[in-house]
C-alpha cells in the first residue's frame, strides 16, 4: 500500500484580514495554518503567449522545446494555463497610422498579424504561425494544458480609425456598433479553427483587454481597443448566442480591466444589466487595486457563482527587491480576490529581468532564467493544478492543500532587509512528520531554489523556519496520515 501524503502550501505573503492574526515580536512571527478553512479550489498558474511565443515560435526546434519544457514542466514553472491573442491586424496598406507605429512602444513584437485583411477576404490560416508553434508544444509537452483566447483589438476595417491601437480620442469606441455582429463572428470562427484542425477548444473567449480605460489611441504602442461599460454589454449580447450555436464549448469570460477598481465597476454594470448571465468566467488584471478592492471584487464575482481568474500583471522594479514585490502582489492576489487561477504576462522579454521569467534575445535566440523565474517557482512547482488554497495566519503566507490530503508544503515571504524567523502552529493536523521528511527550498540574492533544509526545525506540533533577508522559502512535508483535528 502506497505511502498516503497530505500536502500543505504556506506562500508567507498577505495581510491577516479574514485570515487569522499573526503575532509578530521583533524578528519573530507566529500564525497558525487552518486545514478546515479552503479559500478556492486552485486550478492552476499561466502566462500569456503573445507577444513572446510570436517571436520564440520562429527559433529553432530545439531552442522552443528547451523554453516549453522550461515553462510547463513539473521540474519547471509547473505553468498549466495559457492566453492564446486573436490578433486583430493592421491595415496592410497604412492608410489610417503611421507604418511600424508599434515599434516606438512595445516594439515590433506587438504588431499582430490578422487572419483578414477585409470583410470579404478569406481567412488567412496560415498566419500567426509563430504563436500557433508554441501553443502547440505547450499542447504536445502538457496534454492536460488549459487555453483561453483573447482579443486586445478588433480587425482595422471595422474600427473607427482604421487603426488597431485604438480611436484617435482614447476614451471613446473604436469598434463601430454595425460591426459588432461581424467581429463576433471573426472570433468564433478562430475559436472554431483551432477546434477543428488542432483539436484546441478554449475553455474561455475574452475578448476586451482593459477596455474601460482612455489609453488606446491611434498610432499607440500595441493592439487596443476602448469599450464603454454599456458597449460590453451590447457585445457580449451579440457574441453569446454565436457562441453557442457554433457548437464549442467554449464559455466567454470577462472584462480584463487593468485594475481591481474598474473591475468592480464593470462587475457592477454587468450584474445591474442581467448580463453576469452571459459570462461563465470573471477575468481582472492587478495593476492597480487595493486589497480591500481585491476582497470586494473577489466577493462579488463569487456571488454570481461564476469562475474568477487573475487573468494579467507584472510589475517593475530593480533586482530581487522587484522580483520579491512581485511575489507579494502574487499573494495579495490570492489571498484576497482567491481567483481560481493566477496568470503572469510575459514569460520572455529582452533587457529587464521585471516583466519576464526569461530574458532573452529574439533575433540571436539566446535566452537564460532570471530570478524572478526561481522566484515564481517557489509557489508554481509547488502549489499545483487541483490543490485548495486554506487558511493562514500570516500577511506574508498562503497555505494550501492537495486533493489526497497527504502532503504538506509551506512557502515563506520575507522583503525586508533584516532576517526573519516564521513559527507555525501546526495542531490543527494530528500528525506531524519527523524533520527528516521535510524538503526546503530557497531563492535570495545568492540562492535559486536551493537545499535550505538546515533553516528548518520542528518543536512539536510548531515548525520553526529561519528565514534570511530578501528571500522565499517553500517548505515540503510528505507524511502519513495527516489530517486535520477532527476529521477522519
């Protein structure tokens, strides 16, 4: 009979509101880890494809499968989740924006290539074949992979401006309203393609990207499009239904706001209008948000009864003090909004090592992992697809339980520049393994991912974990038959 393992995942790193007090003297803080209090059911870790796999997809064969494994293996990232971008196109000709305007912002890695090129033009399948390469490792290297498509922009032809970016007033539409029908239907019939000749089916169809904002002008630095609140509606109203007569499963989700704020706002709208009914999934992107706002908008979405991703954010920063503040929006996210899914942006970018995993270079195709990969991999190798996220106790924690129950992990959080000392208080599980059985696992200024067993000590039922400055922990504790107080 195989041994039973019960698995725990502290990840120190959010504020105690609704999450018990930890107790903090000095360089010593205490909390307790509650296996009876799941927060969500934990569906898994992702990133979106564009605008990286756009220029990766055209490395060599051997260079993408070494990046793939990077990203979805066990070993690795341990990513499931995937944002696939329906690239809306510019008009080929330049007759409403400038040539290459992208490339003064993003880069030309923005510019997307559209499957038409006018309403009566045919598909162009054989376009984005970069970004279709890699979402097809992913798929070859992670069968169980889960896709979501996005839109940032529709088609030039059926804006206003003729220009992908946006309208030349950024806080106006740029999607003309005789044209919502025709731009359902562009998406569909990509969702439908990548059915029927990939055997890909979205699991969800977003198609706005921080919509509410004013940012999206003519001539910008990267597909956009402004929605007014009611305009969303008035779509989705539209897409629905061609959603669901074309056959897919797929489930439209909603509305990517680039901040918790405008996302509330926008639930808000949607739920007055009774069009919650037409959206199977809630998406924001944590930009900006306060953790009050992350709580309020986490409660709402759950009150609809409908899925809730993190869908997209990054942050900058300088080192592995911005590597390590990612971390802690990381655990606000989840500790507050307790979406089902946590979704970073970029996995490669070129000169930072803030908004990407990997920094690379897209022409030479070179490439290596940078902190912020070891960093993330302190939770995403370790708190997998299928586990519970529970309670702790601790502003910098997250605790988390797989499906058996039988096996426990802690992460640990510490920014500052002065060592910690984290005591938890285990009693509420009725075994507690010996401390050979604990695995510990480090990344600071000096460590990546590295053998930390020695900071680790149990004293009955509390474990007591020393923690050096600017540095993350994740603490794995394979036993029998650990269970919480009172449950068989």
């Amino acid at each position: 009979m195989m041994m039973r393992r019960f698995l725990v995942i502290i990840c120190c790193m959010l504020s105690t509101v609704a999450w018990g007090q930890a107790n903090e003297a000095g360089d010593i803080i205490r909390y307790e880890v509650n296996p009876q209090e799941v927060r969500q059911h934990f569906e898994g870790w992702g990133v979106s494809l564009c605008w990286w796999a756009g220029q990766c997809g055209k490395w060599s064969d051997e260079k993408i499968d070494e990046i793939v494994t990077w990203l979805v293996s066990p070993e690795g990232l341990n990513y499931n989740l995937f944002r696939y971008n329906i690239g809306g196109g510019d008009d080929p000709q330049n007759r409403h924006c400038t040539p290459h305007h992208m490339g003064r912002g993003k880069g030309l890695r923005a510019e997307m290539e559209g499957f038409k090129d006018s309403f009566d033009d045919d598909y162009h399948w054989e376009r984005d074949a970069a970004q279709r390469k890699i979402m097809l490792k992913i798929k070859e290297k992670r069968p169980d992979a889960v896709f979501e498509a996005f839109s940032n922009s529709c088609p030039y032809y059926m804006t206003y401006s003729g220009c992908v970016s946006g309208n030349t007033d950024g806080g106006k539409d740029n999607l003309r309203p005789e044209y919502y029908e025709a731009f359902a239907h562009y998406l569909v019939d990509v969702c439908k393609h990548y059915k029927d000749v990939y055997g890909i089916e979205f699991k969800t169809l977003a198609p706005f990207n921080e919509s509410a904002t004013n940012y999206w002008h003519a001539n910008g630095s990267q597909e956009g499009c402004h929605f007014d609140y009611e305009s969303q509606i008035k779509f989705i109203r539209v897409l629905e239904p061609i959603l669901r007569e074309s056959g897919l499963s797929t489930m439209i989700s909603a509305a990517d706001e680039t901040s918790v704020g405008q996302a509330i706002e926008g639930l808000n709208h949607y739920v007055s209008a009774g069009a919650d009914k037409y959206v199977g999934q809630w998406n924001t992107h944590t930009y900006g948000g306060s953790n009050e706002e992350k709580a309020r908008y986490g409660e709402l979405a759950r009150q609809t009864g409908k899925h809730l991703w993190m869908s997209e954010t990054g942050a900058g920063g300088r080192g592995i003090a911005g590597n390590l503040r990612m971390a802690q929006r990381l655990i606000d996210d989840m500790r507050y909004i307790q979406p089902e899914a946590w979704i970073d942006w970029q996995y490669m970018e070129e000169n930072n090592d803030q908004w990407c995993l990997i920094r690379g270079n897209f022409a030479h195709q070179t490439y290596d992992k940078v902190k912020n990969y070891y960093v993330r991999q302190q939770c995403s190798r370790f708190i997998k697809q299928g586990y519970d996220i529970i309670t702790s106790g601790c502003d910098q924690s997250l605790a988390a339980i797989n499906a058996h129950r039988d096996t426990l992990v802690i992460v640990a959080l510490n920014e500052g520049l002065a060592a910690k000392t984290h005591e938890i208080d285990l009693s509420r599980f009725s075994h507690i393994p010996v401390g050979s059985d604990i695995c510990a696992y480090r990344t600071s200024v000096d460590d990546n991912l590295a053998d930390a067993l020695e900071s680790v000590r149990l004293n009955g039922t509390t474990l007591i974990l020393k923690m050096p400055s600017q540095s993350i922990t994740t603490l794995v504790i394979p036993a029998q038959r650990i269970y919480p107080v009172g449950k068989a």
